[in-house]
C-alpha cells in the first residue's frame, strides 16, 4: 500500500509539472491529491459499514467529512514539507524496477476507478434509500 500511495503521489506531482507547467509548489498539488484519495477512500469503507448495518437510521458523515478531510490534508502538508519529505519519496519511486512500475500502474488506476465508482455507488445506494 504504501508503495501504491508513493506512485501515485510521484504520478501526481509530474502531472503538476507537464501538464499543469507548475514548478514552484507540484508537491502541495501531489500531497493533496494522494491524501483526499486516503480520505475518500476511508469515507466509502465507513459509509457503507454504517448503511449496510443500519439501513434505516443511516445519518450521512458529510459534516464530519470535511472537517477531517481539512484537518488531513493540513496535517499532510506540514508533514511532507517538513525537512522536504516529499523528495524521499520521489527519489524511492525512481530506484523501482520497470517491472514493479508496470505493476504498480496497472494497481493505482484500478484503485482510482474503484474508488471513483465506489463513491458514485454509495451516492446512489444512499439517495435510493432515502
């Protein structure tokens, strides 16, 4: 897993460099990016306990949801941009093998989909219920 954030974190920052030209803050976009995917990701797995456990009383965590996913994406920041964190992991994906990186590609766009359609799901399982 922690393989798969750190590609997907070095596929976001070189996203930030040649698609979007930015070249002064690519980390913030790439930290940003691989933590609400965290939080997405921890938002859907706890919905769908709480709808699949309690169909009929499901209260929907979107209030908590921001605060938490603010609070996250802060806390992230300030801790890969302390001591300049984020280079350890840029320098690490460079040293894989092109076999692993094959892998791993193939790994971080399934997740991606998985948690693109997972929350486009739960929106449906829960405006059905409702």
């Amino acid at each position: 897993m922690k393989d798969l954030y750190s590609y997907i974190f070095t596929k976001a920052y070189f996203l930030c460099i040649n698609i979007f030209k930015e070249k002064e803050f690519p980390q913030y976009f790439a930290i940003i990016t691989v933590t609400l995917i965290g939080v997405t990701n921890l938002y859907i797995i706890l919905s769908l306990i709480d709808f699949i456990m309690l169909p009929d009383m499901f209260i929907p965590y979107d209030e908590y949801f921001k605060y938490f996913s603010l609070a996250s994406v802060l806390t992230s920041l300030a801790y890969f941009n302390y001591k300049e964190r984020y280079k350890t992991i840029l320098s690490y994906n460079s040293g894989l093998s092109s076999v692993k990186v094959k892998r791993l590609k193939a790994i971080s766009i399934i997740y991606v989909l998985f948690i693109f359609i997972g929350f486009f799901t739960l929106g449906a399982l829960l405006r059905s219920a409702i």
